[in-house]
C-alpha cells in the first residue's frame, strides 16, 4: 500500500446517524484525487502521497466530476455545487433543484449536466449555475449518472428502459 487517506469520519449517536459511505468512484487526475461521502466531507487528495489538499463538509448520493478548473458535486439535498479545485471554495450553488435525487454533475462544453427523479435532464451554465435549459425523458428516474461520449455528447438511462444519448451542441 502507498497510502491511505479518510473521506469522512462517522459521527452521531445511532448506526443510521453513523452511517457514513464514499460515494460514487473516486475522481484522479495526475496530482490528485478527490471523492465525496454521504454524511461526510467532499475533498481532494495529493496523489503521491494522499495528504489533504482540501476538505469541506458536505454530503452527496451520487459522485462528483472534475474539469480543469473546478470540482462539481451534487449534494443530497438537490443542489448542485462548483468548488475550486485548488481550496475547495465555493464558486457557485445552485439550490432549484431540491429533492430532485440528482445525478453525479457532468462537466461538457459550457455546460454543467445533471439528470434527476423524474427523468429530466438540466443543464447548467459552467461559470455560473445558471439554468441554461431543461429535456424530459420518458418521465423514468434517471438511474446512472450521465455517460460521457467521444463525440462530446452523454448517454442517459432511466429506470423505464429508457436510453437517451444527448448532444450539447
């Protein structure tokens, strides 16, 4: 093992209130890795030898995502967060979306993507989280996060069967 490093640490006085899970696939890039927990921290990671860069309170059912920039988070409450990858400071939270079970946020082009429980997909403006527009699927909760494709599009399924591939162009 090279190293190891904690997410989060359980807190509370019940099991349930001390439940505490990495969620989503941790996201590296050459100097860093970062993840986020359910009832725990988002944070990111020196990747050679897993000291902390950063780290806030914050707690995420479905994963986070990473550009060059920023770090994009969904929160378990609905609302979607840009932080600065450096510090971990907020650049922007867009909070309309309240228990809507958001997808893990998927950065493409000028747009920030996240799908919800009642198989809409949103997009969001990269800078700024601003609404930028909204499509409906077959009404299904959208069961993964989006899938990026080659050509710069996404792949959306919902729990209907649906399959939907996406273009922002």
């Amino acid at each position: 093992m090279r190293w190891e490093a904690t997410v989060a640490l359980p807190r509370g006085t019940t099991e349930l209130e001390r439940v505490t899970d990495v969620i989503g696939l941790p996201v590296v890039t050459q100097r860093e890795v970062c993840a986020v927990a359910y009832q725990g921290r988002v944070g990111c990671f020196d990747i050679a030898n897993g000291q902390v860069i950063w780290g806030r309170e914050m707690s995420s059912t479905s994963g986070l995502s990473l550009d060059a920039r920023y770090l994009y988070a969904s929160d378990d409450k609905g609302a979607v967060h840009a932080l600065d990858r450096i510090g971990g400071t907020s650049l922007w939270k867009q909070d309309k979306l309240r228990l809507r079970n958001l997808s893990a946020p998927l950065p493409l082009g000028r747009e920030i993507v996240v799908a919800d429980i009642e198989g809409y997909v949103h997009f969001l403006a990269r800078e700024s989280g601003a609404f930028v527009g909204r499509v409906a699927t077959d009404g299904g909760p959208v069961s993964t996060n989006p899938v990026p494709l080659a050509d710069g599009g996404f792949l959306i399924q919902t729990r209907k069967g649906g399959l939907y591939a996406f273009s922002t162009q």
